[in-house]
C-alpha cells in the first residue's frame, strides 16, 4: 500500500462536472464553509482538527 498526495490535477475536471450535475454533493466532504476573505481561518480550522476539509467561496 502506497500514499502520498493525490493528483489533484488529473481528477478536478471530472469531480467537478459531477458537483455541477449533481452527482455528487460536496456537503457531504467540506465540513466548513467560508467566505473567500476567511480562508485563513479555514486553513488554521483544518490545523487544529476543527474541520476536515474547508471549502472557500466568494459569496455566501
């Protein structure tokens, strides 16, 4: 068994796509939502384990 980073570039297009078209919910892996002027405080969540996974965006 191997890890490592996963390569994002390869797979984004295609997640992408799919949250588009409602396949996939990003609810259910971004456990924090913030404006894009607060992705320091997204970041610093994830480092203290306070979230999983942040998503940023321009409006909310």
């Amino acid at each position: 068994m191997f890890g490592g980073p996963a390569p994002v570039r390869r797979f984004l297009p295609e997640l992408m796509e799919r949250v588009q078209k409602g396949e996939i919910q990003p609810g259910k892996v971004f456990d924090l939502v913030l404006p894009i002027a607060e992705v320091a405080k997204g970041y610093k969540a994830m480092d203290e384990r306070r979230a999983i996974k942040t998503m940023t965006m321009l409006c909310i």
